[in-house]
C-alpha cells in the first residue's frame, strides 16, 4: 500500500489502523466498603512533570480507602473524577480535553491507577517469586534491627540479603517459593523484580529467579 504525499512516496508497513483501548472511558466499580475523596495538595508539596516542552503540575490527590487500609494517587488539575446520577458505587474517570494528546495519555494511566488502589485496598496484589536451579532458595529472617530480611542462596560466594519494605509481607510456603503481599501493586511488583536482578532466568538451563507466570524458551547450546 502506497501513500502519495506530494512528490513523495512511502509505504506503509500495515494495512490496518490503529486500535485505541479507551481504558480511560470505562468506568471503575467500588466493591462493597471502598471509599474514596478529592484532596488538595499544597502548592509546596506538589509534584510535577513536562510533556510537549509543557509543565503539569500534580496539585490533588485521589485517596482510596478500604478493609485493608489507605493509598493516594496524585492527579493534575485536568483530570475529572464524576459520580453516574443514578449509581453511587461506579465511578468516572475524564479529563478536560480529551482530544489533546498529553491529556489522552495520562487518561488511562490515572484510571489504571486508581483501578489498582481499589484492588489494592479491598482485596490486595500478590507476586509469586521462583527459584529454578540446583541449591536454589530464599531464607526469611531479622536483621540486627529487628527488620524481616530476604536472604537469596543463589550459587554465589556470598549471600545477598534484601530487607522486606514497609507495608509488604513476604512469606515462603517452600524454600524455592517466595509469595509477596502488600495494597501498593507498585511496592509488590518492585520488590519482586530486585530479587530478580539477582538472578535473571537464562535461556540454555533454564535456570533463574522467575516472577509471576515468567517463562524463557531455551536455546541449544553451539557445538563447536
């Protein structure tokens, strides 16, 4: 398929258009005992970020509160959170100009996050960490501080130890098995991915630290 753009000529390499999720438009439901509320930043506390040569400032904050405790996002001022007039429970999420680009890409973002803070407070977020190979396994123990560490028999001559962040509980059915609990999705997915810096799954044994449902196709070795 060509295109004739003046005296220039290019080739697109699909035929087909883009698809768009619209994640942004689709409203959240809050389950039984979530809340939420608007809240204003102080200017002197407020974060910002630059998009197009232009500066948003991120001057509220959505808090979510539930069973499991409380999480806050920081939106900027164009973002719009409304109430459907006939269901209290299912929240919108808009913005003010949804055809600006800038606005149309933190759309979804805002609503993922909000989306992960209602999950997060109702039911939690859980990341599964395996250990593949001969010796392989996490130890959970205190430090001299008293803090639940993370200490990783991973085949090196020494044994790296991570201390367990605030706010996530961390637990080990078996030695080769981590499970990683908390209501901040970020803090529970960070976490599990500096465990697997350590080890990163390779692709000859297949041997490694793996997150969640990870896998790695094995390659044959060369023969020479």
């Amino acid at each position: 398929m060509f295109l004739n753009l003046g005296k220039i000529q290019t080739r697109c390499l699909s035929s087909s258009q883009s698809c768009l999720s619209n994640i942004g438009k689709k409203p959240l439901k809050l389950s039984e005992g979530i809340s939420y509320s608007l809240e204003s930043i102080p200017v002197e506390f407020c974060k910002s970020f630059t998009k197009r040569n232009k500066r948003y400032i991120l001057d509220r904050q959505v808090v979510v509160t539930g069973p499991l405790g409380t999480l806050r996002t920081e939106i900027p001022k164009f973002v719009n959170i409304t109430h459907p007039k006939d269901d209290q429970s299912t929240i919108s999420i808009r913005v003010e100009r949804p055809n600006n680009k800038t606005q149309r890409s933190v759309w979804g973002t805002v609503r993922s996050l909000i989306s992960n803070s209602i999950i997060g407070t109702s039911e939690g977020h859980l990341s599964i960490v395996k250990f593949v190979g001969t010796g392989y396994r996490a130890i959970l123990e205190k430090n001299d501080k008293g803090e639940d560490v993370v200490a990783l028999k991973i085949g090196f001559p020494y044994t790296p130890k991570l201390v367990v962040p605030e706010g996530i509980k961390v637990s080990s059915p078996n030695p080769a098995r981590l499970i990683i609990e908390g209501i901040d999705k970020q803090k529970v997915k960070l976490f599990a991915s500096l465990i697997r810096e350590f080890k990163k799954p390779e692709p000859y044994k297949g041997k490694g630290i793996f997150v969640d449902g990870e896998t790695v196709v094995l390659k044959e070795r060369k023969i020479k």
